[in-house]
C-alpha cells in the first residue's frame, strides 16, 4: 500500500517567516502533486512535479521533488497570512490514475 | 467554462435515510473521481468512472455505497441507510482524461444526525 507521510501536522508561524513542508514515501511516485484547500472549499492544486530532482517555483513557493521520486518539499517564503490553509500531496503511482493524498500540514500564518 | 459543481453543499441526514450527492464534471471531462475526507484527514480515493462505466471502486465500502455517472447528467454518489461515520466532506473531481490534470469541486459536506 502506498502511503505518504506529511510533517509538520500543524504549523504556525509569523508574517515574514520561512517554512518547509515534508511529504515523504516509501513508494515511488510517478508525480506528485502540491495543493492547497482553504476551509470549506475544495483542494486547489498548486503545481505538479514529474522528474526526480526537479525544483519548481511559484512566487514564493518552491516545490523540489526527491531524485528518487519518492518525497517531496515545498518551501514558502516570507510567509503572509493569506498561505493560511491545509497544504496537501498527492502522487501518482506508476501505472494508476489514482491519487494518494497525504495526511496535510495545516500551516498558519499570524499577521 | 464553468468549474467541477458539486450539490448540495451541506447535507443533512438522520441515520438510516440515504444521501445522494451530486457531481457535475466540467464541460467536455468524460472521467469523474470520488474522494471522501474526514476531519482533519487527507482525501481518501472512493471510485473511478467514466461514462456510464465504473473503472475502479476499490476505494468504496463494500455495502451501503454506490456510484454512477449516466450517460446523460451529473454523477451521484448514494449512500444508502447512512450512519454517524459516514460524516465527512466528499469531492468529486473531473479530468478530460485519465492521466491528465482533475479539477476538483467545492464539496460537499455530509452531516448524519
């Protein structure tokens, strides 16, 4: 069973800090997939990385993706309030349509 | 082009009524996904279908749940006989194509009482 694992759980922090959030498998993953869903909503999805080792940017995001293809990071920047919400990954398995989601990191950010 | 509509929003049953949740893809996607999240958890995968056809429904309790996406409408998610567990936040996602990118609707959120 593919499984991701997702650290920190919760996360809370200053305006203007940084922060890194963890997605970690023992499994690999043919993409993986970063979103965000804000309370009441659906996920919204932020980026896809395919090949192992890519680095992706969005703003002050950045997505790096393990050379192994079986983790994941995702790095803010100068944390404002409106990145507050429950950040989540998701991978591809080889040869599957379906989505494993991780467990989410609920991040925080105070004004 | 109007995104991935999900209704009703809220939805609330007392135990043992069926709950029927509805999923209308977005314009020209022929593959719908069902995921269910429960608080403070990660979606879980339910089932896989394209047109008038299930793919997959690994992820779907053996009883009380089925799944449909009729030639013709939206797709409906049914949950017969509902109980207290079946409280959770079920979204249903769309694609053109199985491995293309799904969009995923606003929820909807099932409170059985």
């Amino acid at each position: 069973t593919q499984l991701l694992e997702q650290s920190p759980q919760f996360l809370s922090i200053q305006e203007g800090e940084n922060l890194t959030v963890y997605c970690n498998s023992s499994s690999v993953f043919s993409s993986l997939q970063w979103y965000r869903q804000e309370p009441g909503e659906g996920p919204v999805l932020l980026v896809t990385v395919v090949t192992g080792g890519e680095v992706k940017k969005l703003k002050r995001l950045t997505f790096q993706f393990g050379d192994a293809r079986k983790d994941s990071s995702l790095h803010i920047t100068a944390a404002q309030p409106g990145d507050t919400g429950l950040y989540l990954c998701a991978g591809e398995g080889s040869g599957t349509y379906k989505y494993i989601f991780g467990t989410g990191t609920r991040l925080k950010v105070l004004a | 082009n109007a995104g991935v509509m999900q209704n009703p929003r809220h939805l609330v049953r007392r135990r043992g009524q069926e709950a029927r949740l509805r999923c209308s893809p977005m314009k020209g996607h022929s593959h719908v996904y069902w995921y269910r999240q429960l608080p403070e958890e990660g979606l879980k995968f339910m089932v896989y279908l394209q047109k008038e056809n299930i793919i997959d429904e690994s992820g779907m309790p053996k009883e009380r749940f089925s799944a449909e996406f009729p030639k013709e409408g939206p797709s409906i998610l049914r949950i017969q006989q509902v109980v207290r567990g079946d409280s959770a936040a079920y979204f249903c996602a769309s694609s053109p194509a199985y491995d293309t990118e799904a969009f995923f609707g606003q929820g909807t959120r099932l409170t059985v009482v």
